[in-house]
C-alpha cells in the first residue's frame, strides 16, 4: 500500500473532537514517505477507579479517548506522523484534548473549536456479566455535532489515507451527512483512500439504525475492520462471501475481521490472504481500545508496505499492550518497543 494515510476517529469517554490528519513522514529508511490524516468523535472520558456500580462518592479519573482519537495516538507512536481533524469545545477540556494529541505526537491544525458548545462527554461504569465496561454518552449540542469539513486541507494529505469510525456517523445525523459529502469528496479525488471500522456501540442505535447509517461509508470504504459479532449483529452472518453475494460488501473490499481471542485475518472477495492468531497477555487489565489498537498497528504496517501477515502480527501486539494497560490508548506502544516485541528482544530488566 504505497500511499499516505488519513482517516477519521471518533473518540470513546473523551472530549467532543472531530478528524485528525497525518504530516507527511518517512515509513523507513530508504523508503517512499507517507501521510496520514484522521477524524474523529472525541470524548471527555471519566473512568471509575473501582469496578461496581457508580454511586455518589465514586471516584473517578478524568482523561481523553475516542476511537478515531486512539487510533491517531497508536498511529502516531508508531511513527506515522498524524494529523486529527474535529471539534471541542473552548472550556479546560477541549484545551486538555488538543493538549494530549499534542503531547502524543498528532498534529492538532484541524482540530476547531466552538466557544457555544461544550465538549462531548463519556462515562464508563465497570459493571455487568462481562468485563466490558458499560459506557453513556453525553453527545447532543456538542462541539462535534457542529463540526465542519476544514478547507483547504495541508499539501502533505494530496496523497492521504482516510480513516472514519462509524461511532462518529452514529452520533448526530447533521454530522453524518457533513462527513458523507467529505468522503464523497475525498475518495473521488483519492480512490481506494479510505478505510472504515464499523466499531458498533448499541448504545448508539439499534442493527437497523446502523445499517442505514453506515452504508454510505461502507460503500466507499476499500478497507473495512470488523468483528465477527460486529458483522453478525448487523447482517446475521459474518460470512464475507454471503455479504458479497447480498450487495453488502463488494468483491474489491479488503476486510480485516477480529474475533477477539482467536486472532484477526484479512479476506478479499470471500477468500482469506492472511492471519494472525492473537498476542497472548497475563491478563486483561481493561478491554477498551484493543480494537482500535489493532487497526492502527495494521494501518501503521501497511504504510510501511508490510505484509498482510506481519500487519495484522503488530496489530494484534498493540491490541494486547492495549488490553494490559488501564485506559484507552495509554498501553499503546513505541515504535522501538513495537520492534523490541516483534523481533523477540523485548527486555524487561
């Protein structure tokens, strides 16, 4: 994949935030230099520090997160400079955002603020049946919902690769339809530019609401990351060939499926290119961010002209960092401890 990158985030308990874009940047020595952009949801994110129902006197810490945004973080550890583009609002948590992106390494030029709107806001509650946490969105008349394509957008991303989360698609329908005509616009000028991970939150909307509010990315989309409940919850099955053969996918879609512990593959036209079974961990710590952790070690990969095999291997090692790590995108690692790990050198003491 001889070609820059850019893409869209959204951002889970974090402050409303938009898109996010690369500068342009060597992948390797001796090799073509890339970009990346990206955009995003960004939230506010308060994280309990026990696990159980909240209640009044629950502690909790204050921090930054979002899909498009931990995607853009683990991008840009990994040495793909990164720009991301989207909104917060002019209160101490937007300059908390656009602080933290900055402190990561992304490049926040497109990232707007609105002094009408606050930024968004998202609370996760550790309790349930399962270890994934339970998460509340506090999204309308938010900074993001007014969100505007920037214009003109950096030289560096003529040649960009663009990454949307369909978090961000769900979220206000204003918005949604702000983001279509700018992938429209996008991919008509960058064809095959363009990757979408479903990343589906109920909470957001029923299988039918999501179906109708992510087909029009889908439809554009030449790389697309999706579980298999993802896949299954939305359409029944996650068979590829049966969601071609439906008009769902198309044959020229590359699709990178996860199924959590039993690793990621990449399929095209029905037929698997490649897999990966997942990075083995001790133990999970918090679960949050694995997925996007994954597709940022795949992107990072590709624009370096790795191998399917080799990509999906250092996205399933971010993921894993990921999920023994508290937070979103804090275990996310370096691009020299990405290197120490995969080449079997990572030392401790």
């Amino acid at each position: 994949m001889k070609v820059p990158w850019a893409g869209f985030w959204r951002t889970s308990s974090a402050v409303g935030c938009h898109p996010c874009t690369c500068a342009r940047v060597p992948s390797q020595p001796n090799q073509s230099e890339r970009y990346q952009k990206r955009q995003r949801t960004l939230y506010f994110l308060l994280s309990p520090h026990v696990k159980g129902r909240l209640h009044s006197g629950s502690q909790l810490t204050l921090g930054v997160a979002g899909s498009e945004m931990n995607v853009a973080i683990g991008a840009a550890r990994l040495g793909v400079p990164t720009w991301f583009a989207g909104a917060v609002g002019g209160d101490p948590v937007g300059l908390m955002v656009r602080e933290t992106l900055k402190g990561q390494g992304v490049v926040t030029d497109l990232l707007q603020e609105d002094s009408d709107r606050p930024t968004g806001l998202m609370i996760k509650e550790q309790y349930g049946l399962t270890d994934d946490p339970r998460v509340y969105y506090f999204r309308r008349e938010t900074a993001m919902t007014a969100w505007q394509p920037p214009s003109p957008l950096p030289d560096a991303l003529n040649g960009g690769w663009l990454h949307l989360s369909g978090i961000s698609l769900m979220i206000h329908p204003g918005l949604r339809e702000r983001l279509m005509a700018w992938i429209d616009d996008w991919v008509a000028a960058r064809p095959g530019h363009f990757s979408f991970d479903l990343n589906v939150r109920r909470r957001l909307g029923g299988p039918e609401a999501w179906r109708m509010g992510v087909a029009g990315a889908l439809r554009k989309a030449s790389l697309v990351f999706a579980s298999r409940h993802e896949l299954a919850t939305l359409w029944g099955t996650d068979d590829t060939k049966d969601l071609i053969s439906r008009g769902i996918l198309t044959p020229d879609h590359t699709v990178v499926v996860t199924d959590g512990a039993n690793g990621a593959w990449v399929e095209r036209d029905g037929s698997k290119l490649a897999s990966s079974p997942a990075w083995p961990v001790t133990r999970v710590v918090d679960a949050v961010g694995a997925g996007d952790g994954l597709a940022a070690g795949v992107l990072a990969a590709r624009l370096r002209d790795w191998p399917w095999e080799e990509a999906l291997r250092l996205g399933s090692l971010v993921g894993a960092l990921a999920v023994s790590h508290p937070g979103d995108w804090e275990g996310y690692p370096l691009w020299d401890e990405a290197q120490a790990a995969l080449g079997d050198s990572w030392v401790d003491r």
